[in-house]
C-alpha cells in the first residue's frame, strides 16, 4: 500500500507527463522539493513509475519518458524503448540508477531480499535473475546470503555489428584514406558512448555472398539479442542491396555508409529496406555546390572541372552541384568540364594494371616472397599493391592528357577543380611539367581532404567523416529521432572545404 506522500510525488509526475512528454523531467530534489516529500520517497515515486515503464532514468541525462523522441541535443545513447523491455531490465536499471544516486554506495551491503522485493515490486525468482545480472556486470558482489556494491558507476555495453568487404583470406578490406578514418572515428565513438563493436565481414564477389565471424564463414547472418543495430559499410562490397535485404530479416535498425558505384537507392528498393538510414557523404551535389559557393566567394568566375572518373555517379553529381552554384550566382557559361565517361574510378584502371601485370615486367613477385618468408604474405601483397599504384598513376595521367591540354588553351579559366584529390594531384604534375606556377598562374582545388592535400598544400574539400560516424551511431541509438523521419530516408551531410596555398582570389 502506497502512503500519501508517495502518492502525491506519483502524481505529480504523471502531470508532468501529460504536459511535456518530450522533455526532461524534474530531478529527485526537485520532485521532493515541489511534493513537500523527503528525498527517499521522491527517489521511490521515479522507481514506480520506471517499474511501468513510463519513465527511464540514466547516469549524467537524468530521467526522461520513453516516449521522448530525442531526450538530447546530444546522441541519445540510452534510445532503446524501455516499454520493449522486460521486467528483469528494468529491475536492474532501477538499481543502477539507485547506486548512481548514492541510494547504494561502493561497498554498502544489499537489503534483505524480502526488502529488495517489496522495493522494487517484484517477486524471488525475478529477483534472483536480476541479481545474477549484477554479479555477471561485477556490480555486486555474492558473500555468504548478502550482497555489497562492488561499484559506484554501472557500465552499459550495448552491441553494434560492423557489416564490412572482407577478402577471401578473411581481412577487411580497407584502402582509402577515408575509410581508414572512418574505422578509427567509429572505434573512438564507440568507446565514447561505451558501445562494443563486432566486426562482421561480408564476400560477395565471384561466389555466393558469405558472412564471417572470427574467420568462421556462414550463409545467414547470426541473430544476436545484444546487438542493437547494424553499420553495413558498402565500399567493395558488389550489392549492397543485397546484404541489406539479409539486415532486414534482423528486424533491427541499419545504418547504411554510402559509398558505391550504384549511387543512391531509388524509392522502390527505400520500401523494401526495412528500419534503415541512408548516410550519404559524396554521392550528392552538396560538395559540389559548396566547392562553387567558395570560388565564387574568391573571385572567380570561369572554371574548369577535370575528371578521368566521370562514368561515376559521384564524378557527375560534383559538377551538377558547381553547375547550380554558378546559376545561382548568375552566372552563364562559367563551368567548363573536360572529362573522360568511360571510367568509373580509379579501381578500373587499378584493374589494367592487374590484367597486363604491368609489375611483373619490373619484379619478379614469386621470388620477392620466397626471399622475405619472414614477413607474412598480405604485408607483400600490400608493397606489390603500392607499387601497382605507380603504374595506375600513370594510366590514368596518359588517359588525362589529352583534355588536360585542352584546359590549358582557355585563358578565361582561373581554377581547375579536380574530381578528386587523386586526380588533382595528376593534374598539378602536369601543370608542373607544362612550367604553370600553382596558385599564380592557375588556381587548383580537389575532393577528399587526404594527408598528400596537406602535405602539398591542396585546398580541398573535406566530407565530415566525423559527422558520419556520429550520425551512425545516433541513429542506431535513437531511430525514432525527429532527424530520420523524413520519407526519402538519405541524409546528405555537409562537408567543407579547407583552403590552403593552391588556391588565390581573383580581384
């Protein structure tokens, strides 16, 4: 039987409740304070409530209802609905929060479990579970028929599968710079939100699409009770479409990396996707666009776009968003492209260089091994691939030159903006040869913001790989946010560009 004073702490949230349901809800001192109750019986009324389910309450975001759409500015991450809860969960979040709030100190014995029982509504074998939960998270500690607080701060670990292009020995693949930073931003977060990832591979070229676990390979993805939610990283990965259907059967929410050669979903393969986000850094006109808004800031008024890739979505999107920069400005006639469709990207001309094994003309790659058998194999996989780079350069500088000279013959030009740094750096070698002096002469601009951009001097555009990861994880945490539900489900997110000494304004 509950006494009148908690009744009256009850009620009073329960009007808070029903007048703000997205907001914060007042502290335990606030509650006793306005209740006219001690700080005990307040603390009880958020515990009853939180027994229904109505309310959660988390260390440093203090209480909020469930139904909360976004309880922070900041990533949610406790956004699972507590109402899909069992009860054992939410025992167990009552006494967390009890031990956040000095209820239960470090080393303070448990009450009675006839006492735990009557404080948390709930009966011995319920009871019993939870506190084998607590044991299992070294929360408490098991002497004799007691139990003590082993640790003033609980620690929450929810699970993120990583769905990322493995090969066929099992290694992820990872070669960009881009993705590089992706994975350590990714690891940097998820320690920051004490998230823990599993690393899930995917193979999907040239045989029937696998995952793998730890180097073990299964058909199906293996359903998990502590995995919240996917990341499925489409880079090398044939169809992403694909793997994502597999997702879907998880009926868990996925967050979706853009960066394919396919582009963007259309609306029908939207509707078929399930709970999912689409994440899109470089498939858009945005970078495009706001390349066009600087250059147009500093002075310039007639530029000219070069890209050896342009059978790429991404290549073409780049222009289309410089193209409506300048027709925003008013400005006709001041793009100038100087391009080659019949590449997608780099990786197609990597596949020439391969298929002619331009190396082995220059190194003799079986002996190379046999003579360094104290390194493993994928490290000289990994010098034969840098050296392979050499002669993809060179490709795709040989492809180029014919329109790179054509660029030079329009004096009204004053930038050339490079589909990609890779390209931009083709381009000034170029430039370099031809006695053309980068900025004086011709400014130069590239796309992805990568180490060699610093070290040159490139200005060039940088995709927020950091808001990426971020919004990933948010999503995942909260993905009844205000900030996904629009019908397209793609975010675009916004990059920048960061200007260094290849680039002048134009008076």
């Amino acid at each position: 039987m509950k006494s009148p004073q908690l009744n009256s702490a009850i009620n009073y949230l329960r009007q808070q409740l029903n007048t703000n349901n997205d907001m914060p809800l007042p502290s335990v001192r606030k509650i006793a304070s306005e209740c006219g109750v001690a700080l005990k019986t307040a603390h009880k009324a958020v515990v009853f409530l939180m027994m229904e389910g109505v309310i959660c309450s988390r260390w440093g975001h203090g209480i909020y209802p469930t139904s909360a759409k976004s309880p922070s500015k900041k990533v949610n991450t406790y956004g699972i609905a507590n109402n899909r809860r069992l009860k054992t969960d939410r025992i167990i979040e009552a006494i967390e929060s009890d031990i956040i709030n000095n209820v239960f100190k470090q080393g303070d014995k448990l009450p009675s479990l006839k006492i735990l029982m009557s404080r948390y509504n709930t009966s011995y074998p319920t009871l019993h579970k939870v506190l084998q939960t607590l044991l299992k998270k070294n929360l408490v500690q098991n002497v004799g028929y007691s139990y003590y607080i082993t640790r003033s701060k609980p620690q929450w670990k929810f699970k993120i599968g990583v769905i990322c292009a493995v090969n066929d020995t099992g290694d992820l693949i990872i070669e960009k710079e881009r993705e590089r930073n992706f994975f350590r931003m990714l690891y940097m977060d998820a320690d920051k939100y004490n998230l823990q990832l599993e690393m899930i591979g995917y193979r999907d070229w040239g045989r029937s699409p696998v995952f793998s676990y730890n180097s073990e390979e299964t058909s199906k993805l293996i359903d998990d009770t502590d995995t919240i939610g996917y990341i499925l990283v489409s880079w090398h990965i044939k169809d992403y479409m694909r793997c994502l259907n597999s997702l879907s059967l998880m009926k868990k929410p996925v967050s979706v990396w853009l960066e394919h050669s396919d582009g963007i979903p259309d609306q029908k393969e939207l509707s078929r996707s399930g709970t999912v986000a689409f994440f899109d850094q470089s498939y858009s006109q945005q970078s495009g666009y706001d390349m066009g808004c600087f250059l147009l800031k500093l002075g310039h008024r007639k530029i000219a776009y070069i890209s050896p890739f342009h059978g790429s979505a991404w290549s073409q999107q780049r222009l289309s968003g410089l193209r409506k920069a300048f027709d925003e400005a008013g400005i006709k006639n001041g793009i100038v492209d100087f391009t080659d469709k019949d590449f997608d990207n780099d990786w197609t001309f990597m596949d020439i260089v391969l298929a002619e094994k331009m190396l082995q003309k220059y190194l003799d790659s079986t002996r190379l091994k046999e003579d360094c058998k104290n390194f493993s194999p994928e490290k000289i996989d990994q010098i034969l691939f840098n050296l392979n780079t050499i002669f993809r350069d060179n490709l795709i500088y040989n492809q180029s030159i014919k329109f790179l000279k054509e660029a030079t013959l329009d004096s009204s030009v004053t930038v050339w903006v490079a589909a990609n740094d890779l390209c931009a750096f083709l381009c000034l070698e170029y430039l370099k040869k031809n006695n053309y002096r980068v900025p004086h002469d011709i400014s130069l601009v590239g796309f992805d913001n990568t180490f060699q951009s610093l070290k040159q001097g490139l200005t060039s555009y940088d995709f927020n790989t950091q808001g990426l990861v971020h919004g990933m994880i948010d999503y995942l945490l909260n993905p009844s946010g205000e900030l996904y539900n629009n019908t397209s489900r793609v975010l675009h997110l916004s990059g920048k560009v960061i200007q260094r000494g290849s680039v002048k304004s134009i008076k």
